[in-house]
C-alpha cells in the first residue's frame, strides 16, 4: 500500500498535501494529470525534504483510483482523500509514519492485490496509465533515463526497492558495454545492430550514449547514414515503441496540446522533419521519423546536447509514396500530401506553438524538407525564430570546411578555384552560397560576383541564364552566362572545375568519363560525392581512386571503407553535416542565441577545417576522424558561440571567459550518477 519514504518529513507531507489541495480547489489543475504535473512543479519549488516525489504521486494516484476506480478525476473526491491524509499526520505529528494512513480504512489489504483495478477492469472500464515522477523499483527498471541494470549497487538495490527484481550479480558499466558491443558485433545486418541499439536506447539510455561515444566510428554508420536510411524505409516493420512527437493534420488547431504531451519541459533542440526528402531517398512520409531520431541522438553523443533536451519531430501532412500509402503496415497517415494553405497554417501553427511552449531561445532544425519547402520556411521564420537548416547551412558549413583545408593539399586560396555541382537543391546552393560568401569576405569582393566562380547543373543541364525565367527562385543566383549544356560530361568539360561536388541524391551520376575528364586537367582534382545513403552516393570511393588513377581528393557523405590502389591505400573523408550540427547547435544553446547568423555557419565552417592537423593531410584526409569529434564540437561551439555574443544575439551573460572550457563543462556525459 501506500509507502511514503520515512525520509519525508511529516510536515513537508502536509505541506504538499494542502498545496496539491489548494491547487484542485482552485482549479489551477483540473483534472489528474495536471495534478501530477502541479505535483512535480511544487516539489521543484519547495525546497523542503521532499526529495523524491514518487511515493506522493503513487499515493495520490492510488488515492485516485480507490476514490472511484471508473472516474479518477474527480477532484473532490481525491480531496476529501488527502485532507483525511493530512489529519492523520496532524493527529501523529513528527512520530506519524505514512504506514500509519489507510486511505479508505484498510479498503486495501494485504497480500497480491490488483489495487488498482487494471486486472480486474474490463474491457469497457478505463483505467489510468499513470506513472511516477521519481522511479523506484520495477519502473526504475522500465525507465531508460535511469535504468542502470545490473550496474545498479547494492546500496541502490535496498534503497530503491530493487532486491529480488535483479539477478545477484552486479558489474559495472564498462562491462555492460563490452558485453553490448559484442553482441552487435554478431548481427551480420547492418538493420538488426540498428533495432538492437534502438532496443538499448529504449532501455538504458546512458549505456547507448556510452556506446556511442566510445565508438563512434563504428557506430555511427548504423544509426545514422546509411543505416537510418533503411530504417526508415522500413520504419513501419520494425516499429516497436514510438520515439519522439508526431504531429499530423489530424492534429490540426491543437498542435500546442500535442506539445504538452511531451513529458519534458526543458527542450533546447528540436529536429524536424515533414519526411518528404529523406536522405536521398524520397518522400517516406511519417516515416522519416528515424531522421530526427538519429541528427539528436548525434546532437547528444557529439555535441553533448542532454537526450532529455533534445525533442524529435515529424510533422505528418501525408506522402505521395505510392509503395507507403498500399504498405498494411506504414504508421503515418494514409493520404496524399497537403500543399499550399493547409501546409501552411499547420507548419505556423508548429512553430508558434514551439515558441509559446520552450520560449525563444529553443532551436528548431529543419531536415530532409523537400526543396520548395525547405527554402521557404528557412526564409519565413529566420527573423522569428532560432532556426537552422541542416541541410542548406549544415552541409554547407562541413563542405567548406573541407574544401579550405584541401586547399593546403591542392594549392591556391578559394578564390582561384572554380567549383561545379551537379544537383541544385538545398545541399547544392547552400554549399555554393556559403563558399561565395567566403570568398567575398576575403577579397572584399561583392558577392554577386563570387558567385560566378560556382557553376550548377541540374536535371536539365548546367544552370545558364537563358534559363533564368523558368528556374526556382533559390536557382536564379546561379544563372551564368553560357551557352546552355544537358548534361554534366559536357558542363565538366567546358566549365574545367578544380572542384567536383555532388548533391544531386542520384547514384552513380559521377561516371567515368566525368571523373577522368576532371583529372585530365587537374593535378588533384576535389571529388565530393555529398549524396546519401551510400546508394546515392554519386560515386564510390574506389570509383574516385581507380578513375583518377589515385589522384583524387575524395570524400562522400556517407563512409566508404579505405580503398588500396596500385599498393596504395586511400583513406576517404565522410564530408557529412554531421561534423557541424552538433557543435553549431551546443554554440548556440550554450550562449543563449536567439537568431542564427550566416557568419556563424561561417565561424562553424573555419573552426572545423583548423581541425585538420598535418597527421590528417599526410594521409589525404580534409576531415579529422570522428573519434575526435566531442573535442570538436566543443571548438565549434566555442567559435559559434563567440559570434553570437560578438552580434550580439546571445542572451547568456555575462559571457564566460573560456568558451572552449565552458562548452565542455556544459556537455552530457554518459557515465552512470549514483542515486541516493
Ligand atoms: O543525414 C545525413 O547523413 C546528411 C543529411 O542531412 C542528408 O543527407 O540529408
Ligand atoms: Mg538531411
């Protein structure tokens, strides 16, 4: 029955008991949930010897239940319980023990009771879903945040009720990890070590980040590029427990409800996706979910951000996936996507909703939003909002950082290069702005003119301006004079780019003759095949190598395995925004930045290619190793950070002194805490 801890005073028990009461009675809260809520917030402001909560949820949700098991949330009833539970205490004063109130006089006995009534509830009673706000025993078990399993002490056995609900043995978390890494090591599929980390995530969160982090060049290909992208491919199969927030039309004029479902308060990083261009593969609708799901896990493993601030979305206005609408098992809903208005007003609706709940300093991540969309909302709520686009400014920020530290094994500074893309999408333009961007910033060049060193070739060809009236607007700055060209051989040969880059999300676009043309007048020619998963990949690494005879520069968005050429072996970088995200947004969470400012993609960019160490050149490599990405990140929070205070946009003061130090000081770390 009920079990207050005997460390809870008697008087700090009254003392929440009369507030809960106040509360109920003065409709503050009306009905359970809020109670539960209102109950968490006074044990947060009370600075009494309430240290855990649990006990008294339990109690006032067992109150609840035996009030009238068909109706918890009848405030009255559950009042008259806890004033009856208050004279009691009074009567007992500080000898009283919460052993000695029996809510309904001994309703409850002893013994194996469904106290509760969910065993015994048929199938048209209802029965409340609560949990607890502080877990303890089998929920602290159920509870990934502080699950520990078998890591769990003997002292913490006793004091949280977990005797008998674990085998005797206990060890520590590093050999948890070496017991998990060896069982993911024995999956053969790529898929199952994704679903077996998923599993970890859902069970104990703190020994997936572990994971993660001390292996992060192994792991990182399966929850993130190109596993994620099967994943959500298949998202409705493997689906098990939901992960994150979806918001669907169905959701339509209550999206700011929807959001206070969500059971933490403190959000600082929300990634969100409408699913219609996930990776380069298509619109996945609801599906896409594995995006958001995958960027914050590395938001947390690489950047520190804490899981319990990071927020996935997807917002679901159906898909045009043909395939997904007639698959029986597909989890989103079943329609073809909203456009125009509809769209529209829910996106609004969202980010209103965002702000009116986490405040202005929350940062949203745009994701796999197809083009038309993509631009459009960057351009409506970047003066509104913290907002960011991973794949315009992530990307952009991760292949300029690359391209500069080539440029200390290809020769010439930025402005001598010529660059030529084939895709003009999100990846494409943003990459070609940002470069023309720095480019002006150094010569002190307008940029109107920089960009003409930046050529694009779309679906129909290289991006000239005879094309000019029927292209997308985000197109038009890159409408050069030329005679048009249809294809990218062709555009190769006649533009003659020092500088390769695709972003197109098609496979295989990178040909031979392509790559041949571009190392017959380049010593080293800059290979980057940006798109992703693998299969999108506008060339392999082996294709580079073996094409160019070895003289490539390659890196690719997602990882392809070192590659020996002629007894040579070619290490490939993984150009993938995953090197800036995760840092960009620490920099901006830590200093409080409530816009987002081109100069700190640009503060992002030059922080990650001072990274690039000679060890790394020696080996061809533009990227340093992901092994050393927390390290990183925390520079590139810094440099981030150090811009928004120098435009004033951070709200953080005063600033700290050493922002490298302070952003480490501020990063997650999964080692277990030990509970009292
Ligand atoms: O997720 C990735 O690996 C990179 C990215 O943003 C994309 O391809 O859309
Ligand atoms: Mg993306």
């Amino acid at each position: 029955m009920i079990s207050f801890k005997r460390t809870h005073s008697p008087k700090s028990i009254i003392s929440f008991i009369s507030t809960t009461s106040t509360c109920i009675l003065n409709k503050k809260v009306s009905h359970f949930s809020s109670v539960v809520a209102a109950q968490k917030q006074i044990t947060a402001s009370s600075a009494s010897s309430l240290t855990t909560g649990f006990d008294l949820q339990r109690s006032l949700c067992f109150l609840c239940c035996n009030c009238n098991r068909k109706s918890v949330a009848d405030p009255q009833l559950l009042i008259g319980s806890l004033r009856r539970m208050e004279s009691t205490f009074n009567e007992l004063g500080d000898k009283a023990s919460v052993l000695d109130f029996d809510p309904k006089s001994a309703d409850v006995g002893g013994g194996v009771e469904d106290i509760y009534g969910e065993d015994t509830a048929t199938e048209d009673q209802l029965v409340t879903p609560w949990t607890y706000s502080v877990a303890s025993g089998y929920s602290l078990l159920r509870d990934p945040q502080y699950n520990k399993g078998l890591a769990f002490t003997e002292k913490e056995r006793d004091t949280h009720y977990l005797r008998g609900l674990l085998p005797p043995a206990t060890c520590s978390q590093q050999l948890q990890e070496k017991k998990l890494m060896n069982n993911i090591r024995q999956y053969q599929v790529p898929l199952q070590k994704y679903m077996a980390l998923t599993e970890l995530q859902e069970r104990n969160e703190r020994l997936f980040y572990k994971l993660l982090i001390d292996n992060v060049e192994e792991l990182l290909p399966i929850v993130y590029t190109p596993t994620v992208g099967e994943a959500c491919q298949k998202f409705g199969s493997i689906f098990r427990r939901p992960q994150g927030l979806y918001i669907s039309l169905k959701e339509k004029g209550k999206v700011l409800e929807v959001l206070k479902n969500w059971p933490e308060r403190t959000v600082q990083v929300i990634v969100v996706t409408d699913g219609e261009r996930i990776l380069g593969l298509g619109d996945l609708g609801c599906q896409g979910m594995g995006i958001p799901v995958g960027k914050l896990a590395l938001y947390t493993a690489l950047g520190g951000v804490r899981p319990s601030a990071c927020l996935p979305i997807t917002i679901d206005v159906g898909t045009n996936n043909k395939q997904l609408l007639e698959d029986e098992f597909y989890i989103g809903l079943r329609q073809k996507r909203t456009t125009g208005k509809e769209y529209a007003d829910l996106l609004d609706e969202f980010m209103s909703a965002v702000k009116q709940n986490y405040g202005e300093k929350v940062l949203i991540q745009f994701e796999d939003f197809a083009n038309h969309n993509a631009f459009q909302l960057l351009e409506k709520y970047r003066r509104t909002h913290l907002v960011f686009n991973d794949d315009i400014q992530g990307t952009a920020a991760v292949v300029l950082a690359g391209v500069v530290a080539a440029l200390r094994l290809v020769g010439g500074s930025l402005s001598e290069h010529k660059f030529l893309f084939l895709g003009a999408g999100e990846a494409g333009t943003g990459i070609a702005e940002l470069i023309a961007l720095e480019i002006s910033k150094k010569t002190k060049t307008p940029v109107e003119e920089t960009r003409k060193k930046i050529w694009l070739v779309d679906s129909k060809g290289l991006i000239v301006s005879s094309r000019k009236d029927s292209l997308q607007q985000f197109k038009k700055p890159w409408a050069h004079e030329h005679e048009p060209i249809d294809n990218l051989l062709d555009a190769v040969k006649a533009i003659k780019p020092t500088v390769l880059i695709g972003s197109s999300g098609v496979g295989r676009t990178f040909t031979k003759e392509v790559i041949e043309a571009v190392s017959s007048f380049n010593e080293k020619p800059l290979i980057l095949a940006l798109s992703n998963p693998t299969s999108q990949s506008e060339c392999t690494a082996e294709e580079a190598y073996t094409w160019s005879k070895g003289r490539a520069i390659f890196a690719s968005g997602s990882p392809f395995d070192p590659v020996e050429y002629n007894g040579k072996v070619y290490v490939p970088g993984q150009s993938n925004n995953a090197y800036i995200f995760p840092g960009f947004g620490l920099g901006l969470v830590i200093s409080g930045a409530i816009r987002v400012h081109d100069d700190m993609l640009l503060a992002a960019s030059e922080s990650l290619a001072g990274e690039v160490t000679e060890e790394y050149f020696e080996k061809g490599l533009i990227y340093p190793p992901f092994s050393n990405i927390r390290k990183i990140s925390a520079h590139i929070a810094a440099n981030v950070a150090a811009k928004a205070y120098e435009l004033g946009l951070a709200t953080r003061l005063p600033r700290p002194e050493n922002l490298v130090k302070y952003a480490e000081s501020c990063m997650y770390s999964p080692v277990y805490r030990n509970y009292r």
